[in-house]
C-alpha cells in the first residue's frame, strides 16, 4: 500500500511540475533578465556545436530552430519556440504573451516576446556552394513603445549535412563583427524573411541608403557607408 501511495505521489509532482514549466514557459516576467542571457548565450554559443535532428523533412529551418533554441533555455523566446515545435501550428500563431512567425518555405522563423523589453530569437539560413548551410541567428531586445532594439547577438552556424551538425562559424561572425565595430551606434538588425539580405539599421543614425549584408557568391559582403547622424535629442546616446 505505501508502495502505491509512493508512487502516485510522484507522478502528481511530475504533472505538477511539466505543467508548471509548460505554464511559464509562456509568460515573459519569469525571464526577467534577457539581456544578461543574450550576453551569456554570445559569451559560450562558439563552444559548442548543435547536433540537427529531422523531425521535419521538409522545413529545415525548424530543425535548426529546436537544435539551437533547445540548448538555451534560459532565454524565454527559446522556450516558447521549442514548445511550439512539439506540435508546430499556422504560420502565423499570436499567443497571449509571444507571436510566433513560421514559414518554412521561405527558411525564416521568429518568435517575438513582448512586452516592457520586447525580446526576440530570429533565424534563417542560405546554402553554401559546397552543399552546407550557414544559418544565422539572432537574439535582440529593445523597449516597449520606443521602436528601439538596443541589445542583439548575431551567430553564425555552418550545417554540415553529412553529419548533421551546426558548428559555429566563427569566420562569418567575426568578420560581421570587426566591420560592425568600425562604426559608431548601436547597430539593429533584421534575418531575411524574403530575399537574402540582412538589414542592419542604426538608432543614432538615418540611413541614406541601404547599409545592408548582402549575399552575394556564397557570402554576406557589407555595402556603402552612408549614414546622416541624427541632429537634436533623440534620447538614445
């Protein structure tokens, strides 16, 4: 008897506690600190590769998602992503406290958290001419009715096919971040829903032109400086 007793005490307390973490896996306040994990996540993200399971045949980008997105679980719009890839829904799925963008035809998955940081995880990827992918991703945070992302990690993987393996390509992200560092103001950035391009966009700055990295033979190439400082207060300095 307290043999059953015993055991039905412990599958309550594992009811209780998957749905515990099912239910804050959803709400935003638990993770109350997203800009130390994006700093955590880019200070030890190029330490360890992903292995890509197949799940899903036909829409790699969720493969790369669940790879990346559940080995950082601290980070709550990686939570919400790898809970909705258990029984991934309509492209378009708005919850109470996250907005999931899926479209796998296009390579491109977001998931939006908002709210008094509004946080994100963004990832998309390109083929390599040698049969891999570089799948990029990115970790951005800003403030609640300011427009404004002032916090962001940008990561590249290189996916090898033939062992199904994400390895930080530290090549792509280094040079991403020397020629970033070359300009003053804090740099935001948008993966490529459509077309191959990522945007990057300044706060302190109006851009004349496109400032771009563009995907160009097989690799991302930065364009044309052309930045008009902001005259006045704008109140991000």
């Amino acid at each position: 008897m307290r043999k059953g007793i015993v055991l039905i005490s412990a599958l309550l307390m594992s009811l209780f506690v998957s749905t515990n973490a099912l239910g804050q896996a959803f709400d935003p306040w638990v993770y109350e600190n997203p800009e130390k994990e994006i700093y955590a996540i880019e200070q030890s993200w190029s330490e360890t590769p992903l292995k890509v399971g197949n799940d899903f045949p036909k829409a790699m980008i969720r493969n790369f998602a669940k790879a990346f997105c559940s080995q950082y679980q601290k980070y709550a719009p990686n939570v919400a992503m790898t809970l909705y890839l258990k029984n991934p829904g309509n492209n378009n799925v708005e919850k109470d406290n996250y907005f999931m963008e899926d479209d796998p035809r296009n390579g491109f998955m977001k998931c939006n958290m908002p709210g008094q940081f509004d946080y994100l995880t963004e990832m998309c990827y390109w083929k390599r001419a040698n049969g891999h992918s570089l799948v990029g991703v990115l970790l951005q945070m800003g403030h609640e009715g300011e427009g404004v992302d002032d916090d962001s990690a940008l990561l590249f993987y290189d996916y090898n096919p033939s062992t199904r393996t994400m390895t930080p390509d530290m090549k792509v992200y280094q040079t991403v971040k020397d020629i970033l560092a070359k300009h003053m103001g804090t740099p935001t950035f948008n993966l490529p829903k459509e077309g191959k391009d990522i945007s990057v966009h300044y706060i302190e700055f109006i851009q004349t032109d496109e400032n771009d990295f563009k995907w160009e033979q097989n690799t991302l190439k930065w364009g044309n400086d052309t930045f008009q400082e902001i005259k006045g207060e704008t109140g991000y300095y």
